[in-house]
C-alpha cells in the first residue's frame, strides 16, 4: 500500500474499498474480505446506512483500530446537530475516533457542522476533515471561515473529467482528491479506450487496474467498491507497476469534460430534508 501525506502531517492509504449502495452484509463481508487481502481504509456514510455493518466488519477482520483507516460522512439532514451526529456515527462504527469525516452535501448550515467537525478534531475523536462534492467556490467559503482547512475533497474524477481547476486549486490548500465513479461509472466506452488496452500487455494488468493506477500516480485517492473477492483483490493489485511520464500523458488527453452526475439546487435542497432514522440501521 503507498499513502498520502496529508496538509495536517497524517498519512492516508491512496486505496480503500468503497461501500456505497451496498447493504449491511454485504458491506460487512466485503470489508472482512477487503481486510483479509491487505486493504487498510475503508470508506462508508451516514446515508449509506450501512456504518454498524462496517464496524462489525472491521471487528470481525481481527484488524487492530490502529491498522484500519475510516472514512464516513455526515449527511445534510444530521448538520443542524453534528456534535450529535459525530456522537452518534462513533457509536455505529464503534470507535473512538474516525480517521477522515467529510461533509457528504453542500447544503444548509455546512459552515456550523463544519466547526463542529473542527472541536471534534480538538477533542481527538476526528483526525482529519473532509468535503463531499463542494464546488471551489463552496470550499473556499470553507477555508475563510475555518481554522482547520479540509485535507481531502470528494468529487466525480476520472480521466474523462480529471478536475483540472479545481486540483489547481487545492495545492494552495494542500488538500487531495478523493475520486468517486472512479471508472466513469463503469463506462464500457472509458474503460474500453484503445490506450488502457494497449498497456494491459505490456504491465500485465486489466483496463480497470490501469486506470486506478492513473489515479494514484496523478495524486488522487480511489476507493472502488465491490462485493466480489476476486474484484475486491484486483483493485487493490495496483502497487508493483508505474505508468511513464508518456503513458500518463496520453491517459490525461482523453479529457473531454464528461461527467456522469450533476447535482441541482432542488436536489440539494432534497438532500437536507431527507432525513433517515440513522440509528435503525442493521
């Protein structure tokens, strides 16, 4: 596993494995399977309903706390009462602390639930602080309105959408990305480029193991999800080849300002009154 540096001095694994959509015993046996095959970070949320699954997970791995790295988020409908809602992600996850807790929505009060986010930091019950889809514009709201800058930013990124501006942006932060859709939502056309299928010969590696190494190499976080052993080792097989300076390249000019999701003012506004019972989950 190679790691990230992150601007608080922590360091972060530049692979996890992704649990959205999945439901909680899936979710608890692809993070026992993840563990068993040398992942260290694991990525869940709020919304996902499905952190206590994680936590039994990681418990079930016979990891140490100290040996896995968590990521979850809170979601919109839980900012208005986030000291509570760290509280009470904690408990799901039965831990002590969370390694990376992101704001899931730019939406409501994402300034307050930010400096809660921060006392937390302060309590030593968070270590580092994230944003979820956050605009430049939304995170440099952020950033002036805060004493901790956010380390990590969650946002669509993958070849055919690299986040050219807002990566220039956040060198002055010094924050990373962290890629959801990583694989373009699985797009056979993006997956299939004739430049991933050229190199599958010559690294021994699939278009997919290709692509996540183009991310990690380009300074981004990937955290595909899976439920099949086979994928969930596969994707982490990433670390005994590099691309050159020429391959990585030829994979930046596929650029072509393609996203597979957009959010809208409505959307958002639905995100802050959808407001799960978060504790019922299994």
């Amino acid at each position: 596993m190679e790691n990230f540096q992150l601007n608080n001095g922590t360091m972060m694994p530049s692979a996890g494995i992704g649990t959205f959509l999945m439901e909680p015993d899936d979710a608890q046996k692809a993070v026992v399977d993840a563990l068993g095959v040398g992942y260290t970070m694991i990525d869940t949320a709020n919304i996902y309903m499905n952190e206590k699954a994680v936590g039994r997970g990681i418990k079930d791995s016979g990891k140490a706390r100290e040996e896995v790295y968590i990521s979850t988020k809170l979601w919109p409908s839980e900012y208005v009462k986030a000291t509570q809602a760290i509280d009470e992600t904690l408990k799901r996850l039965n831990t002590d602390y969370i390694d990376l807790l992101f704001l899931h929505q730019p939406v409501g009060d994402y300034i307050g639930a930010y400096r809660a986010m921060e006392t937390a930091v302060w309590e030593g019950r968070v270590k580092s602080l994230g944003l979820s889809n956050f605009s430049v514009e939304q995170i440099k709201k952020v950033v002036e309105a805060s004493k901790i800058a956010p380390a990590v930013i969650q946002v669509e990124a993958h070849p055919y959408y690299p986040e050219t501006e807002l990566k220039n942006y956040m060198k002055e932060i010094g924050a990373v990305i962290m890629a959801w859709y990583p694989l373009g939502h699985g797009d056979t056309k993006l997956i299939n480029e004739p430049v991933f299928t050229e190199l599958t010969s010559k690294y021994g590696k699939s278009n997919v193991q290709i692509i996540l190494k183009w991310h990690i190499q380009s300074g981004n976080v990937v955290i595909p999800g899976s439920k099949n052993p086979e994928h969930i080792k596969d994707n982490i097989n990433l670390f005994d080849f590099a691309l050159t300076d020429e391959e990585m390249n030829k994979i930046n000019a596929l650029d072509n300002n393609t996203r597979y999701f957009t959010s809208t003012p409505e959307m958002l506004e639905g995100y802050l009154k959808f407001a799960p019972d978060f504790d019922a989950q299994k």
